[in-house]
C-alpha cells in the first residue's frame, strides 16, 4: 500500500473497517495488547476487545491510549489530516484544514495539536558524532513597525538596551543542527548560557565540532567542544568550514511557515510548532508514504482537550 498521493490514500480507506485493520496491524502486528496492563490475555468483542487479565478486565479498542482516544472523527479524516500536516512543508493552518476536510475550525485546530503530540520525538539521538553541527537562536515575533503604538518599546527603553538585541516580548528559539542531519529545538527564557548550555551539552556530546556565530553566550563552548564561530557583525558569513548557513536556513522555513501559515503562536503552544516543524525536517528523505507511516507508527500518545488547553 504505498500511497503516493491523498486521492490514493481516500480511496483505499473508503471503510472505516478497512482503517481499523490497517491500524491494528501497525500498532499491533496483528497481536492485540491491552493499552491498560499491557496482557496479551485479550479476545475480540463487537466493538472492540476485551482484556482476559482477572486483574484488568477492561474493555477498550486501538485508539485507547493513542492520539485518536475519545475522538468520535472516523479513520479516514484522521488519515488524511495527518497526510495533509506531515506532507506540507510549512504546515497547514486549522482554517484550511477545516475546509479541505468538512470539519469545525475547533475541531481542526485540535486534530492538529494531537498531531503535534504524535510528532514529538521519544527518542533524540545525540548529534555531532560523526558530522559537524551549527547553533544558533532565533527569535519568533512581530516588527517592531508592525506593532501597536502602546506595545512598542519607547525611546527611553532603547537607550537602555542594545540596538542589535530583540524587544524582550519576543520568543527565543535555540536551534542545534547537524550537517545533512537532523535538527533539535528548543523554546527558552531567553539567549543565556544557563538557558542554552544544557541543551547543547543534552544534545551534542563533548568533543564534538560546532559552529555559530559570535555572540558572546557561545564562547564557553571551546572548553568542551571544537569551536569556531563566524563574525557577521563583520558581515563574514562563510570561512571555509565555518559558517551557520544551515540553520539559517531552517529558520527562513521555520519563520516563513510561522508568519504565512500560523500568522501567530502563542507561548503555550510554541513547543509544540516546534515539534512539527523538527520533525517534517528530519524527516525530509521519507517520501510522503514513508513518512505516514513512521508517524502512526509513533502515534502512542494521549492528548486531552483540557490538558492542551489548561496545561501551563
């Protein structure tokens, strides 16, 4: 079943039967396991299965304990919705996937967020081992020219602050990226070294090559790391190996798709954007098939409306 486009994807889960079989045997291989005490002890009943364990004894079906648990959306828009936000380069918006698909802007906009828990990666692997990696931050945010005349940082507030630094309501990105690899993301306070040294330290194991540019967070890096760092302010953006051209350019995908899609993220949820973004770009060599399955296959997370709604 390698589907090569939507239209193909409909057309084989026309049946709502058809899309539980195919799921159950991704998730399960064709051997049911009870999402509740993990047994195998279970037999089929007319909706679903039922667990043998004395112990357990609940019933339940495949979409207990996944992204699709208590949602009363069939299968196949299911399908297509996680077709539609892991094959767009920069997204899809809930309004649009609310039109292409027949559903509430509500509904959509929570499909989505599921989707974002799905894409989630369990399991980063450290980067730089056998490759060179880049840092660097981005902030997420409005122009200054853009804003409202009460939301602007006033002529004193400038004077105090430096010019090349961004108005502290902007989000701070941190980005660590390995050469024809993969890509982690993080959300922090700010641009601080008790902020970002963790996480390239979580990420990049000592001994490691890595590039940025010259700010003053990233000069504790050589005490652990092979560092060179490239001068813009010097408007130098390549020498020889250094340069940060590779997450500069992640960011020109990551904020195109923020401003043109989303329009606006709020703080709450920017990790979960994140997420989706990080993982269509690790994901980049699977043809869109590839990367459908590999997502359902990791698609083995509970996401409540009043926990990504509530949730600080």
């Amino acid at each position: 079943m390698n589907f090569k486009s939507l239209p193909q994807l409909l057309d084989f889960f026309k049946e709502e039967s058809t899309c539980i079989d195919y799921y159950e045997q991704i998730r399960w291989d064709g051997n049911p396991v009870c999402p509740h005490c993990d047994s195998e002890r279970v037999y089929k009943t007319n909706r679903g299965y039922k667990c043998a364990n004395p112990e357990c004894y609940k019933k339940f079906t495949v979409k207990v304990g996944t992204i699709f648990e208590n949602s009363k959306i069939s299968f196949r828009i299911w399908f297509a919705s996680i077709w539609l936000a892991t094959s767009h380069k920069k997204g899809i918006s809930s309004v649009q996937l609310a039109l292409d698909l027949g559903l509430t802007q509500k509904t959509a906009w929570f499909v989505l967020h599921r989707i974002r828990e799905m894409l989630k990666d369990k399991a980063p692997q450290m980067l730089g081992e056998n490759n060179m990696v880049e840092v660097d931050e981005a902030y997420i945010g409005g122009k200054e020219s853009n804003k409202h005349i009460n939301k602007k940082r006033s002529y004193y507030d400038k004077a105090l602050t430096n010019e090349g630094k961004p108005f502290t309501l902007k989000k701070t990105v941190v980005g660590i990226i390995e050469r024809n690899g993969n890509v982690v993301l993080k959300h922090v306070p700010n641009a601080e070294l008790r902020n970002m040294g963790a996480f390239i330290s979580k990420h990049v194991p000592h001994g490691s090559t890595i590039y940025s540019d010259e700010a003053p967070v990233y000069s504790h890096l050589k005490r652990y790391y092979t560092h060179d760092s490239v001068k813009h302010a010097l408007n130098i953006y390549v020498e020889g190996n250094v340069h940060t051209n590779t997450i500069e350019n992640f960011w020109s995908v990551l904020k195109r798709g923020l401003y043109g899609i989303y329009h606006q993220v709020s703080e709450k949820h920017l990790e979960r954007y994140l997420d989706e973004f990080s993982a269509r770009f690790n994901t980049r060599s699977l043809t869109s098939n590839e990367r459908f399955v590999k997502f359902l296959c990791d698609s083995e997370s509970v996401l409540s409306y009043k926990k990504l709604t509530f949730s600080n």
